[in-house]
C-alpha cells in the first residue's frame, strides 16, 4: 500500500475514505497478482530449492538448497519411521530444581526474573507477595510486576535472590531491605 499511498500523496491526496482505501487494496492485490503471474519460474523455483514441491520419489532432492548447509544427504529417510516425541522428554530451559539467583554480581537479569515468576502459578506468587509484605491483589500479571519491583530494589543480607523452580511453596524471600545502587 506504500506505493499507492506514496503516489497518491504525490497528487496531493493526503485523507483516505473507506471506499478509498478498498481501492487501494484492490490495486495492491492486482499488482502483487501480476508479479505473480510475471515470476512463475522463480516462485516455482524457490518451492523446489526448500523441498516443498519435490517429487517423493527423490529424484528431485538434488535441487534442494537449504543455506549454510552442504551437501544434504536425504538417504534412508523411507526406513526412518514414525519419531515421536513424549511430551515429558520435553527439557525446558529452566529444569525441575534447577535454581537462579538475582542481585548484584550474578549473571541472570530482569528478564529473566520475570521468566521465572511467570512459571510460577498464582497461588505462589501471592504467597511469594504476602511473605515480602506486599498486597496480593490482582491478576497473575500485576503480582508478577510488583514482584519484579520489589525484587530488584531490594537486596538481602546474601545480595542476592533465589528462586527455585517448580517447588509446591515458596522459595525465596528478601529478609533484609537496602536499596541497590
């Protein structure tokens, strides 16, 4: 629409009513149509080089082209199966007990406290909310946000926070308050 708008702003057309603005994406849809229409070969190139529209026989694999991959060999692919995954094969990032610190010197940031709480369920984060002194009241995402200003303007006696993941109750807490500078 940039193109139309751009040429129509030229003229000096600088307002755009509803019927208007179905005109300009009845053109837009026309033009794209028509580089369709002009570009078969390289549409139809590009699905065989990404393997989409190859003959399942495999005498098309040659042309496929994956970049920064060479040679790709799709031998055996016929005996390979069905792979399916359970889902508790599943690892997350944040792995059960695995724990994480916050505050001065680590190496785990804002962004990553929020991850954290954000795994946590509601019922923990008000816990987590009422063991600091904090209200704990409202939606999951107002708790989170309290949490996260609380918890990186405050620093504990250990200058750090732990938290330890998918644990039934609350893990940290701040004991001591200072403000980090």
């Amino acid at each position: 629409m940039d193109i139309y708008e751009l040429e129509e702003e030229r003229k000096g057309k600088t307002q755009w009513t509803v019927s208007e603005r179905r005109i300009m994406t009845t053109w837009i849809v026309y033009r794209a149509w028509e580089r369709i229409k002009k570009e078969q070969d390289m549409i139809r190139d590009s699905f065989l080089r990404s393997g989409i529209t190859t003959r399942p026989d495999g005498s098309q694999d040659h042309l496929i082209s994956i970049k920064g991959i060479e040679n790709i060999d799709f031998s055996g692919w016929e005996n390979a199966g069905d792979i399916s995954i359970k889902s508790e094969e599943l690892v997350d990032r944040l792995c059960d007990e695995e724990e994480l610190s916050f505050g001065p010197g680590e190496e785990y940031d804002q962004d990553t406290l929020i991850l954290a709480l954000r795994r946590l369920k509601v019922a923990q984060l008000r816990q987590l909310a009422s063991s600091n002194g904090l209200s704990t009241k409202g939606k999951k995402s107002d708790l989170i946000e309290l949490l996260r200003s609380h918890l990186t303007t405050v620093e504990t006696t250990e200058d750090s926070i732990t938290v330890q993941i998918d644990s039934p109750r609350v893990i940290f807490r701040a004991e001591d308050s200072h403000i980090w500078s």
